[in-house]
C-alpha cells in the first residue's frame, strides 16, 4: 500500500559507536562481527576477505588479508565451525575455514584462512545469497540466474535446484521444517520444502508493491520478516496459520537490512538512507485493513472523477480518491483531511485518517512502539550480534560502523563479565594442570 509519510520523530536513544574501519578500496558487499574475539570480517568488491581484530586502543587492526580470483558478492559465518562462505560474481562459491592462533589465553595473536572447497559455476551469473547449514552439511545459494541451489558442503555436490520466476534478493532456511524462504524482484516470498534430492512448492505471498530486498527468520515465534524497496516491512506469521500479515511504515527509503533480537523481542531494519529503526514487537500488533473499492465517498457520497454518471446526474465535479488507513474506506480529501500516527498498525509516520477514526485515536494509541536513528551513512548491508548487543553497518562510503544501542549495553556487559570469568578460570585451571605435571 502507498503511504503518504512525514518526518519521523527524534529518535529516544543515541547508539554508542564502539569503531569503525575504513581502509577500503571499494564497497563492503558484506560483514560479520566475531563476539568472541572482538573482530569482523568483510568481504569487498575489490575482491578481498579480510579479518579485523580489536587490539587494545579501540582500533581495528587487520589479521587477514586475503584476495579471492573474483569480486566477492556475498558472504555467511557460521561462528560454531568458523566456516566462511562467500560467494562471488563468476557464480562460484568458496567455503573456507578460519583458525584463530592465540599467543595465550587471553592474547588473540592472528587469525588464518584455510580453503576447505570450492564450487565452480555454482551458477550461471552473480551469486547475490549464501547461506550454510550445519544441520543438513548443505550450501544453499542464489544468484542472478533466478535459480536457488543446495549443494553437499563436503563433497561439493550439486544436490537439487529450483527455478524462480525473477531475481532472488532474499534468502532464510528454517532447520526444523527445512522450509527455505526465497524473496525476488518481483515482491513475491516463495516458501519450498528441501529434500536431499528434490524440493516442492509450499506457497507463494506477496504484500509488497517493490522488491523484496530483505528477509529475516525468527524460528521461535516462527515469523517471517520482509523488506522491500517500497520502503516497508511486513511480518508473516507463518507459525500461526492465520495468514496473519503486519505491515511497518518507518522508512523513507529502501529497506537494506532485518535483524531480530529475540531475548529482547525487537526488531532492527536499516534503510539505504542510512536511518536504522528498532521495532519493539513485544506488543499487540493490528493488521492494516483492506482498502475498499467505491465509485464514490463512502461518507459523504460525493463522486470520484472517473464515476461520470453520477457527476453528470448530479451536475458535481468529481474528487479524487483516499482512503483512511485506520478502517479503509475510500473518501473524498475533505472527509479525510486529518493526519496521525497509528504506531500498532504499524504506521509511525502520521497518515491520511478519516474524520471519525482521528476521534477515535486516542493518545495512548499514539504512544511510539519504535525508536529512529541516524547512521550518518548510505547503509547496503547490516549484521546483528545478540550476544554482545552490537550492531554493524557497511555503507556506500567504503566504511564500516561497529555500534552498540543503549537498550544493549546491558547485556553486552554481563556477556563481557561472563566470558572474563571463563577466561581466568580457564587460565587459572591450566596453570594447576601445570604445576601438577612439573611436579
């Protein structure tokens, strides 16, 4: 649906920016934060993998510089076997594993990369996702050749493939149910049942009236998230099976990214202007309604301008039509000329409502269920970390935002008390062990 919007309202909390890394020569296609070692890898258009470790005066310094034979595309770490996939715009893909040398417990000394296999001509143009699945040993893929793929991670395999009808921008696989949600061009969410060797259609949905340009699967509330170029973002309830869908206008732009933070149940999208939002979904939300087909005001039965008939019965200049997005009926701009914000339905911007339910909102249904910041950068890909509370940003400025929201700092600090605590006591364990060698 169209939306007429307005500035969204100053953001409640200013994220903390922890560092930044900018000696890139091209774009970063995509980049991940390793919490346990206090780094991040990226892969860049300039064909490089490289791995940045946090050294003691706040700067990121590189550990690993890496060049692949081709531009690198896309990228995906799995943190539990350090294996890194990346795509790349030839349509091959490399997985590689990474090993972390340390000087001691407690000292990171460098982080090295070992080429564990590589597909050639996975596909026939750009891979745009990549994804590895521990659970099944599988490597799912996209590319521009409108084709999604699974390959054997060990082998190198090509195991199925499906056709898609445009461009896939998004990619999700749900372990339990080996359901793969694909995302294209077209706006459409395609939902298959993976085989070992074949796959079937489950259903297709679409809500969007541009491309989907993110997804993000939550597997516990079993909830699907899609942005699109339409500047919004929906959430399917798949778990419910209801068909319920809620729609999020909070954008002015693209959305670019979708990361969901289920211990504190939020939402955080990104769009390509740079403006990043956290969703609180910890609330009721309302579907927005229908809007409904009429050749006149539904209020005060005035014409619309293609209803000739009844503006030549009724000798009156036809209107153009709206429609209020609190109950969705169309409506002349007199009888709708009134604007609020309706945060439960998803609108956080204020929006075209109908005389009677702008008396019907109430303040307390005016109450922000989202929080607006600014990265001060053209933002192409985001990366959340739940464990540290840190948030990534990779923009068109060739610089990447490591940042950390206040809502976090919380729990990143009791993540950084624990993870001390294991440290020493792992040190301290060791060093008896020694001593009972020695002697």
């Amino acid at each position: 649906m169209a939306t007429e919007t307005a500035q969204p309202r100053p953001q409640a909390r200013k994220p903390y920016l922890l560092g930044s890394i900018d000696a890139f020569q091209e774009v970063v296609s995509t980049a991940v934060i390793l919490p346990k070692e206090d780094g991040v890898i990226s892969v860049s258009e300039d064909r490089t993998i490289r791995v940045w470790l946090k050294r003691d005066s706040g700067q990121y310094w590189p550990s690993v510089f890496h060049t692949m034979p081709s531009t690198c595309s896309c990228m995906s770490f799995n943190p539990e076997t350090r294996r890194l996939s990346v795509g790349m715009d030839t349509g091959s893909i490399c997985l590689l594993f990474m090993h972390f040398c340390f000087l001691s417990l407690e000292c990171l000394d460098e982080a090295q990369l070992y080429l564990h296999l590589y597909v050639s001509a996975a596909h026939q143009g750009r891979v745009s996702v990549v994804l590895f699945v521990l659970e099944m040993e599988w490597l799912l893929s996209t590319g521009q050749d409108k084709n999604l793929t699974w390959h054997c991670s060990e082998s190198g395999q090509q195991l199925g493939t499906y056709r898609t009808m445009a461009f896939v921008s998004g990619l999700q696989f749900d372990i339990e149910t080996r359901h793969a949600f694909v995302g294209d061009q077209s706006g459409q969410v395609t939902i298959l049942k993976l085989e070992q060797d074949s796959c079937s259609l489950v259903t297709t949905f679409k809500g969007h009236t541009g491309n989907v340009t993110a997804l993000c699967w939550d597997p516990v509330q079993r909830v699907l998230f899609s942005g699109s170029s339409d500047h919004s973002i929906i959430m399917w309830d798949i778990g419910g099976r209801k068909g319920t869908a809620i729609e999020l206008q909070g954008h002015n732009d693209k959305v670019q990214g979708l990361c969901y933070a289920s211990h504190t149940r939020q939402l955080i999208s990104c769009s390509s202007d740079g403006g990043i939002v956290i969703w609180n979904m910890d609330v009721t939300r309302q579907e927005t309604p229908e809007w409904l087909d009429s050749d006149s005001c539904q209020k005060c039965e005035q014409p619309f301008f293609w209803n000739f008939k009844q503006m030549w019965d009724s000798k009156k200049i036809g209107f153009r039509q709206h429609h209020c997005r609190k109950c969705g009926q169309a409506l002349c701009g007199k009888c709708s000329s009134k604007r609020s914000t309706i945060p439960l339905m998803g609108f956080e911007f204020e929006v075209r409502v109908c005389d009677v339910c702008h008396e019907s909102i109430t303040d307390e249904d005016r109450a922000p269920t989202a929080t607006f910041h600014d990265s001060k950068h053209s933002i192409v890909y985001m990366h959340y970390e739940p464990t540290t509370g840190s948030l990534l940003t990779s923009g068109t400025d060739k610089v990447i935002k490591v940042s950390m929201s206040a809502d976090a700092q919380c729990s990143a600090k009791g993540y950084n008390t624990r993870w001390c605590i294991l440290t020493k006591s792992l040190t301290q364990m060791m060093t008896l062990i020694m001593l009972r060698v020695i002697g």
